[in-house]
C-alpha cells in the first residue's frame, strides 16, 4: 500500500518512449501513443494522494514537428480527444488543467478544445496539470526576454508565464523525472528547473504508473535540497 503525504511539489515528467514500446511489440507507433495516454491517466490519478500539487507533463515540444506528418495527425487527435473526453472526469477529481506553449500551430479544433478544457476545470483546486504542448524552454525564454523589461527573476518568471500560456504564480520544478532510458533534459522547463532534482527511469512511458511515481518520489524524499548553501550542521 502507498501511502500519502502532506509535502506537496511541483512534479514534472518528460514522458519519453511511447514509439519504443509499440515498436519492441511490433506495432505501429500510434498504438505506443495510445497506450501512453493510459499511462497519463494512471499518473494524474496518483499524483494528488503522493503529495503532488502541480504536475507538468512534457506532450510535444516545438521540435516535434519534425516527426512523419502522419505521426503529428494522430498525437494531435490524441490530445484533442483527451481534452475533450476528460475535461469533465477532471473536475469531477478536482484537477485542474493548463495547457502550455504555443497554440497559433495547433488549429482551432485543438485549440478550442484547449480553452473549452481550462474554463471548466478552472474551479478545480486539488491538482493542477499542465500539459506542454508545442513547447520549446528556450523559445519561452527568448519571448520573454524580447517582450518586456523585467529587472527581477519574479517578473521574468511571470513574463515566461505569459508567453507559454501558463497559469500564474506556479512553484519552480521539485522533481524531473524522465522514462524512456534517455538521460537528458530536451529543451523543457530550463529556467523553472534551475534547483530541480532529477530522477531518470528505464521505465517507457506507457508502463509508466503509480508504483513508479512512487519509487521517484521515494528516492527525491531521500536527497538532501540545499539550493547552494551548506546544512546548518556544516555551517560552525
């Protein structure tokens, strides 16, 4: 039995290896990105009695793009549906959804579906879930760098805010984890990861589950957070 905590953290994952699953069963990739939503599913559910109050999601970054056009038709159905389809079983549990980065490529269905999914959830305050969605770190630090003339890092972090389309005031990241057997970062969440604690699973995502989370957040609670300086007993 896992049980609960009272901590509460900002929970970030890159959700790697959806194509690798399918291709190891000998499946189409569009199969691993189905499977992979289950795994969000698993996740979303677990995170709230983990501790977790902010859970961001790395869906599809800018470069994404690049991949077989075939490939980028089905993870957009998939995200459209998923908004769609679980925008109320959401505020049912009390999560509360926020799409971040760009959304002029998404098309209006997506992108009304993305709107359509924050206006109702936006009462919801156990779990906030943000899902990066055509999102590059390093295009949301130039924008906002180009974009105003912030002289503190609140005000950069609130303008970073604004170009992503995130909600305001969020915590920096506690906790990176990535699946997928990867061990790199991938242009995500640069400027908020700057004190994170990085956990990497051999896991793919779409085996990904609530055991899993479990273990990363075992191992974070375990580390010692300094954020530069020395423990107090160091400090005589």
């Amino acid at each position: 039995m896992i049980q609960s905590t009272s901590q509460k953290l900002h929970v970030a994952i890159i959700m790697d290896g959806n194509g690798r699953w399918a291709s190891r069963r000998g499946r189409p990739r569009s199969e691993g990105h189905r499977a992979g939503v289950e795994a969000v599913r698993r996740v979303v559910e677990a995170a709230p009695t983990l501790g977790i109050e902010v859970l961001t999601l790395y869906a599809f970054s800018s470069d994404n793009w690049e991949r077989p056009r075939g490939e980028v038709q089905v993870l957009m159905q998939l995200f459209r549906r998923f908004l769609s389809t679980e925008a109320a079983n959401c505020l049912a549990q009390q999560v509360r959804l926020n799409v971040i980065g760009r959304r002029d490529r998404l098309g209006a269905g997506l992108d009304s579906a993305i709107r359509q999914a924050e206006r109702l959830t936006a009462p919801a305050g156990k779990l906030i879930v943000r899902i990066a969605l055509d999102y590059s770190s390093r295009d949301a630090i130039l924008a906002a760098a180009t974009s105003g003339h912030a002289t503190t890092r609140q005000q950069f972090s609130r303008d970073i805010e604004h170009a992503t389309h995130s909600l305001p005031d969020i915590p920096g990241i506690d906790l990176l984890i990535r699946t997928g057997e990867e061990r790199r970062l991938s242009d995500f969440l640069l400027w908020e990861c700057a004190y994170a604690e990085l956990y990497f699973s051999d896991a793919l995502w779409p085996d990904f589950d609530e055991e899993g989370l479990h273990l990363a957040l075992e191992d974070y609670r375990r580390r010692e957070r300094r954020f530069g300086r020395i423990p107090v007993s160091a400090a005589g």
